[in-house]
C-alpha cells in the first residue's frame, strides 16, 4: 500500500509542469554556480602558496641585520584554501587573508575579502550550497505544498480514508514519493559537486568530508519533505498550505539565522577596539618590558637573575642579558595577548551557544555548521590556522632572541646575521585539522539534524493522524 | 469610485485575520530592523565618543606633563615618552591624532558594509593607523548578515504584498463574484486597476506609516530629506510587486497559479538574480587576493631601499641646511631626517599600488551596479545602503578625508620636529582645535539614479499589465 502510494505521489510529481520548470532552472543554476565556483579553490590556493613563497624570500633576501631587528621586520603567513571551499565558502569572505608576524605583538589578520567587494555582494553568492541549503528546500515546498491539501480539495482524501488506507501509511507513501522525486534531483547534484574533488589538491580525507557533507545537506533535505508534509496536512486549502510553506522557508532559510546573529550580537557583545586594547595595555604594564630597562618588572628580574647567576652585573652573565629580557618580555607580551585573544574566543563560544539553540527553529542553521566545519571553511578552522601561525611567530621570534642571547655579547647592537642565517630559520609549515579533530565540532550539528528529521517526521505523523477530509 | 474601492478594501483587510497576522509580522520585522539598526549605531557611536574622549583625556596628560617640563620642572628620561617631541606625539604609540568615522542617522536603515568599517583611524606621520571594533565581530555574524530595515524591505515586504495580492483578480473568479462585477457598467482594466490602486495605496501607506513612525521613534528627524526619499523607495518597490501581481492575475489562471508564479517572480528578482549578478562580477572582474598586494607593499620597501641612495643625495642638495653624515657618526635626529626624506616617495610607491588593487575593487563593484536594471531586489537594496551612508562610495569619501588630515598632520609635524622646535601649550592648544570626526553622509545623487532604475522597472511592468490586460474578459 505504501508503495503504491509513493508511486502514484513520484508519477503525479514528475507530471507537474512545475516539477519540470523547477528542475530545469535549478539544474542550470546548479551548473552556473559549479562553473563559478570550480576555479574558487585553485586560484585562491595559487596566490596564496605564491605569496607564501615570495614571504619567505623576503625573509630569507633581507638586508644583514641584528636578529631583534629582524624579528621586528617580520614575515607573513596567509589563509590557507581548501579544496571543498568551491562547495561552501562558510566565513571565508569575512577572516582575514594576511597575518603579518611579528616581535612584541599577536596582530589580527587583515584584509577580509568582503571589504573589497560591493555592498551588492552580501546579497549572497551561487555556490553550490546556496542552492541546496537555500533553494533546494523552496523547490521541495513548491512540489510538495498539494501533496495533501490538494488531496482534500478535490475529495481523493475522503475516497483514500474511505478505502481503509491509514493515515501513517498515507504519511510514509506521501514521504516516500516526495522523497524519491527530491532524490532524483539532489542525488546527481551531490554527484556532480563531488567532480569538483577532481581538481588538483583533494585527498582521501576530502572525499570523507564530502561523503559527511552530502549526509548533512541530505537530511537537511528530509526535514523539508516532512515540514511540507506536516504544512499540507494541516492546510484546508492548497492556497493556504503553499503561503503557509513559503512562510515556513522564509522563515527557518531568512529570518531565523538572520535573527539569531542580532541576539546572539546583542546578548555577548563583542569588545570595542578601545576596550580590547586598553585591557591589552593595562596588562602588558604589569610584566616585563624588554625595550624599557627602567621598567619596574625588568629592573626585578635583573636582581633575580642577578642573584641566580652570582654575579654583580648583567654584563658578567654568561648569556647576552639583551637577548634574555627581549625574550622574557615577549613571553609576557604573548601569554597578554594570548589571555585576551581567549576571552575573544569565549564570547564566540557564547554566541555560538545562541546560535544552536536558534537551531532548533532552522535546520538551515544547523546544515550551515556542519557543512562550513566539514568544508574547512568555518571559525574553528579559521582560529586552528591562527593559533598554528601564532606558535610559529612565538618559535620564530625565539630563535632571533636565542641567537642574540647566545651568540651576541651583550650591548653589541651592531651585531648583523645575515642571509645564511634566515635561510635556516624555520618555516611556517600549516597542517589543517584532519577529520578527526572537526568531528567533536561536527557530530553535534549532524546528530541534531537526526533530531530535527525525526521530531518532524513524528510531528507529521501525528498531523496525519488527525487528519480531516473538509 | 475609488474611495468606495478604498473602503471596500479597508473593510476586507480589517475583517480577514491572515491579512491582520501578515501586517502585525511585517511591522514588528521591521520594528525588529529597525531596533537592531538604532543599536549597532548607538553602539558605534559609543565607541568613537570613548575613543575621543581618552584622547583628550590623553592629550590633556601630555600637555601637563610637557607644560612641566618646558619649565625644566621635570625631565623625561626616556625619549621615546617625551611629550615635547614632536617625532613622539607625531608619530609613537604614544601619541598619534584620532579621527573618527561618525556615521549617518541613517544607516539605521541599512547595515551595508558598515560591520566591516573601521570606526577611526589614527593619524600618524608614516600614516594612518587603522581602528577596527569589525576586526573583533565574530565571522559567523558577519557571514549570515544583519536583520535590518533594508532585510525586511528587499526579502520581506515583497513576500508580504504577494501574499495579500495573489488571488487580486482569480479570487473574485473563484467566489463567483468576478462575473456580477464584470456586468456592472465598467470596463475591466478600469476595475482591476482601480482594485490593485486601493489596495496599494491602503497597504503602501500602512507601511509607510509604520516605517516612518519607527524610524521617528529611533531619532531620525523627519525633516532629513534622505528619510523622504528612502520612503519614496519603498514605496515605488511596493508599486512594482502590486503590479507584478496584477499582471499574473490578468492572466485568467487560478489563485494556486497565481501564487506559484508570484513567488517564481520574487524568487528569480530576489534571490537568483542578485546571486547571478555577484557571480557574473565575481568572474567578469576577478580582484586578486589581498595575499597579492601584502606582497608587493613589502617589495615596495625593497625598491625604496633601492632608491634611497638617489632620493637622499637629492634631499639634502635640496635641503642644504642639513648635513649628511655617515653612519657611525648619526644621532636619532639623523636617522629621522632620512627616514623622513624618503617617506614621500615610500607614501607614493604604496599609494599607487593600493590605488591599483582598488580600481580592481571598483571595476568589479561597478560592473555588478552597471546590472541593477536587472532586479528591483538589487536596485532597492543598493539605494537603500547609499542612502545610508554604508556603502562603498561612503567609505571612499572618508578615506580621501582622512589622507588629506593626514598628510597635513605629517607635514606639520616633521617641520617641527626637523626645527628642534619643543611642543609647547601653544601646540597643544592647537592640537584641540584639529577635527576629531569625519562625516559618512548619504549619498543623496547615487541613490537618486537607483530610483530612476525602479521607477523603470514599474514602467516595464506597468507596461505588461496592459499588455496583459487587452485580452477579453
């Protein structure tokens, strides 16, 4: 019976002329927005491994120089591109491309590629998310608004009741059906996204991501079938039920993820550059300057190092004291940096708190999660590049200190290393989380989406189950 | 015939609880755009005004302190701290200029680019030293955008006409009563047009209402002509989806059609197209990444330092009043007169490389506004931002400010500087005198040619509903 239910529901779908124009227009935007976005992932990881290497000749060419100074002159490390970046560009547009990395100082990344584009841009791009995320579930509202609404006005209702079919399987027929016509379209989708692991660049692990992003975007998809269901069932007429469906897509799809960036804006404020720097400043007071020897906290580890080594000045220390207290102070400095870049990421965990109980009214945002975290393209990436790059800039540094505190005599700024030197100074050498680490990040936001396809599958049987034939 | 076709549609919109709930949401949509918009303005308003008042409150510190030791009442130790030095205040952490981008009343309306804007920046002698609260706003906020007035006018207020003008026509059809109204002495078109006119003008003006009694309520004045024309905007949008509307009913189908095909017109304007239209830009004029431009900032410096040589043998046959000397022999007051000798050119060789990615920036933001025409949804949205002073054309017009303030604080402080010349209460005084804020106004001109392409847009429709209109009835 279930069977021929789901027949009869794909047959009378694939007949509709709307079912038709609707697979058309979204299969061409799903190939525009591949065409777009297949070249997204090479260009970008192009520059950027260019950049990386003319960074490291300039580090490597500077002019001879006194180590501390060249900590100070630099380099610079840049956002990595992942190869399912072409599927979903998550936050990308709006972290920062270039870090630059230097003594004294934990910089923010600069350069957020939305700032260079058009107020026009943040009307949304075609990606191959947006289609499945965005209008792939409109698509499934449209097919699916009459399923049992329909049914009711022109009295097939009344004559299926009547022949003893229940309303559960009446559910899991109608589902079924839907199901199958959304699958004929979303399964060569997901296939042809996949095309774009082909390019150079994917690994194994990519696949595997892909194979999880195709699950995600899947039950996304589920969850839609049963919302129209539960909205059909409900409606008297079809006219209601395709405003009451619109109304449903607007809202999870717009207005809730919209809505829970402002709450979870005005809930946990982020820091004013004021606040966040004064704190910075107050704190950095309170330890060791290493440009200022007049500085209370320098003056105390003076004494202390003083009396730890025997001796009565720095100049009879059997290391260069200037190399020791630039690096003692750049401890300080980062642990300084470090606490407040913690208190940063603490708001965004609370914001991020907001967001997934926002989830509980959109799937749109849980999908959005899980495909940004599984696309490399989310924060938690974003901030896991920051932190590598961070422990490379504290590595660096403490090789240009450790050469003046061991190989420099003390006073001696005139002191120059030169190319031989930077050549063999350590490379920023970034490995991006594999999938075992985004899996804590990632099992929650799937496991919910379970959540919300099984909550509305049972709320539409239950909708079923009082259905009325008027 | 009007006003009995005006309180016709009164009475039904009072009388249908659908009608009621879809206007009760729309409002508090926008009550809750509106809300988010006063508060992000308050809240960069709060920021720039904190960081103003620590500058006088820092300047004030530092005048005291140099004041003291003008008067040989104290002595600085610690050059790089010394309030009388011009190289210091001009140039150091420690003292630096702030000018801040205060923004317009109106970007209430729209958030633009404004969430990514800084709120000041600093002036300094090699520059201007960027002041960004953005540069903290978490990237997930940023990415899903803000729910502000020009959200709920682009995406909302369309969904909200198409809803209540969906059956305009085939709802009448479909109760029977089209035939008795089509037997009345009227010609068709008159009625449908006079129907679609009521009703616009009833939920226009409810709209209207309700936006700019929000909008009063979050201290806009009323007498701002931007308000004006921004109402001018959204009613005009309006206009074109009543009219969308009208020409799909007069084409005789059900209202289950007709609904379909409406939300098929706003999913193409609103949605695709403006999707399109980003793509199209993204690839017809691809900006290289900002990797790109790190870069050459940096072989930038390497081609001063290689043609430093040349500038300072020019410097100081043009300078002859000070003296060249070799390394070993240079004070601090040496190595600032070459650094300060080669600035200029350092200045340029970067300007002309920022100059060159921005008119990459442009091309593609100007290839993407050259397609307006295509959508009402694009035409609205970017005249709405401009109007709100939060667009790119906004952020151009501070930056040309901020370079003019800057360029004149950084000649004033090298003469000093270069003359021995102590900073004193005369230069302090002066100092508070210096503008402190920079105005993002709308751009009344740019978003006056957006609204000529929506007010095309209705001719094109209007044009459709009569062409639509001429079949028999």
């Amino acid at each position: 019976m279930i069977s021929t239910i789901a027949r009869q529901e794909f047959r009378s779908i694939l007949r509709e002329k709307r079912f038709q124009m609707a697979t058309l227009a979204l299969s061409l935007l799903f190939l525009l927005s591949l065409y777009g976005a297949y070249d997204y992932y090479a260009s970008l990881q192009r520059q950027h491994a260019e950049a990386a290497q003319i960074a490291r000749g300039h580090w490597e060419n500077q002019k001879d120089k006194n180590p501390h100074s060249a900590a100070h002159y630099g380099t610079f490390a840049f956002k990595p591109a992942y190869p399912l970046s072409f599927f979903d560009r998550g936050v990308d547009a709006f972290t920062g491309n270039t870090l630059f990395l230097e003594a004294h100082k934990m910089n923010e990344s600069k350069y957020r590629a939305a700032t260079d584009r058009s107020e026009l841009a943040r009307m949304g791009t075609l990606t191959p998310a947006f289609i499945l995320g965005v209008l792939f579930p409109l698509f499934i509202m449209v097919l699916g608004f009459g399923a049992v609404a329909g049914e009711r006005e022109s009295g097939n209702l009344r004559l299926l009741l009547a022949q003893g079919v229940g309303p559960t399987r009446l559910f899991f027929g109608k589902a079924l059906g839907l199901w199958n016509a959304v699958l004929l379209l979303a399964a060569p989708f997901l296939l042809l996204g996949a095309l774009g692991l082909l390019l150079p660049g994917a690994g194994a692990e990519d696949w595997q991501r892909y194979f999880l992003l195709a699950l995600a975007y899947l039950l996304y998809l589920g969850c839609f079938v049963h919302l129209v269901l539960l909205v059909s069932a409900w409606a008297k007429r079809q006219n209601v039920a395709l405003v009451a469906s619109l109304g449903v897509w607007v809202f999870v799809c717009l207005i809730v993820p919209k809505a829970a960036v402002n709450v979870a804006k005005h809930q946990y404020p982020t820091p004013s550059w004021q606040m966040y720097y004064e704190g910075i400043k107050q704190d950095l007071e309170e330890g060791v300057d290493g440009h200022d020897p007049a500085d209370a906290y320098t003056q105390k580890l003076e004494k202390e190092t003083l009396q730890q080594y025997g001796v009565d000045s720095v100049q009879h220390l059997p290391f260069n004291w200037d190399g020791f207290i630039m690096q003692k102070g750049e401890e300080h400095e980062t642990y300084v940096f470090q606490k407040h870049k913690d208190g940063l990421l603490n708001i965004y965990a609370q914001q991020q708190q907001v967001h997934a109980v926002a989830s509980v009214l959109s799937p749109y945002l849980l999908t959005s999660i899980a495909s940004h975290r599984l696309a490399g393209t989310d924060v938690y990436s974003y901030h896991h590049f920051l932190a590598a790059a961070e422990k490379y800039r504290i590595a660096l540094v403490g090789e240009m200190n450790g050469e003046l505190t061991q190989n420099f005599k003390y006073g001696d700024w005139e002191g120059k290393r030169s190319k031989a030197f930077f050549a063999s100074n350590q490379r920023f050498d970034y490995q991006r989380p594999v999938l075992a680490q985004v899996w804590p990040g990632v099992s929650p936001a799937l496991l919910l989406l379970v959540g919300w396809w099984l909550v509305s599958g049972l709320a539409c049987l239950l909708i079923f189950n009082k259905l009325r034939v008027l | 015939m009007f006003l009995l076709q005006i309180q016709h549609e009164v009475r039904q919109f009072i009388r249908s609880p659908l009608a009621l709930l879809l206007f009760v949401f729309l409002a508090g949509c926008m009550a809750f755009g509106v809300w988010n918009g006063a508060r992000d303005l308050a809240q960069k308003r709060g920021a720039a005004e904190a960081m103003l008042q620590k500058q006088t409150e820092k300047f004030a510190r530092l005048q005291a302190q140099a004041d003291s030791i003008n008067r040989n009442l104290k002595a600085e130790k610690r050059w790089w701290l010394d309030p009388t030095s011009a190289l210091v205040i001009g140039e150091f952490d420690r003292g630096g200029w702030a000018v801040v981008l205060e923004p317009a009343s109106l970007s209430i309306l729209a958030t633009g680019l404004s969430d990514l804007q800084a709120e000041a920046e600093v002036l300094k002698i090699s520059g201007s030293a960027v002041r960004s609260s953005s540069d903290f706003e978490n990237p997930v906020n940023l990415t899903f955008g803000t729910f502000d007035l020009a959200f709920v006018v682009t995406f909302l207020l369309p969904l909200f006409v198409i809803a209540l003008t969906f059956n305009l026509v085939s709802g009448e059809r479909e109760q029977g009563t089209l035939a008795l109204l089509l037997s009345q002495p009227i010609v068709a078109r008159q009625l449908f047009g006079l129907k679609m006119l009521a009703r616009f003008s009833l939920l226009g003006g409810l709209v209207l209402a309700v936006m700019l009694s929000l909008l009063a309520a979050a201290g806009i004045s009323l007498a701002e002509p931007a308000l004006w024309q921004a109402a001018g905007l959204v009613l005009l949008y309006t206009l074109f989806w009543f009219l969308l509307a009208l020409a799909v009913n007069l084409r005789g189908q059900s209202s289950a059609f007709n609904a379909l095909a409406c939300v098929a017109g706003w999913l193409l304007l609103v949605i695709v197209v403006p999707a399109l239209v980003n793509l199209a830009a993204e690839k017809a004029r691809p900006i290289p990444s900002r990797a790109v431009f790190q870069n050459d900032l940096r072989t930038a410096d390497l081609e001063v330092a290689r043609q430093k040589e040349r500038i300072l043998t020019e410097y100081f046959q043009q300078n002859p009043q000070f003296v060249r000397k070799a390394d070993e022999q240079k004070g601090d007051k040496d190595w600032w007169i070459e650094e300060f000798a080669v600035l200029d050119f350092d200045q340029s060789l970067k300007d002309s490389l920022a100059d060159a990615f921005e008119a990459k920036a442009h091309q593609q933001a100007d290839f993407a506004q050259s397609l307006l025409g295509l959508s009402p949804a694009l035409a609205v949205h970017y005249q709405l931002v401009t109007l709100a002073g939060t667009g790119r054309e906004a952020t151009g017009g501070y930056q040309q400010n901020i370079k003019k303030q800057q360029q004149e604080w950084s000649a004033s402080m090298r003469t000093k500087y270069l003359a021995d010349q102590k900073l004193t209460n005369t230069d302090y005084e002066a100092f508070a005198a210096l503008p402190t804020r920079v105005r993002a106004e709308a751009d009344m001109g740019n978003a006056a040619s957006g609204g000529w392409w929506l007010l095309m847009q209705c001719f094109l429709v209007g044009g459709l509903v009569w062409l639509v209109s001429r079949r028999p009835w």
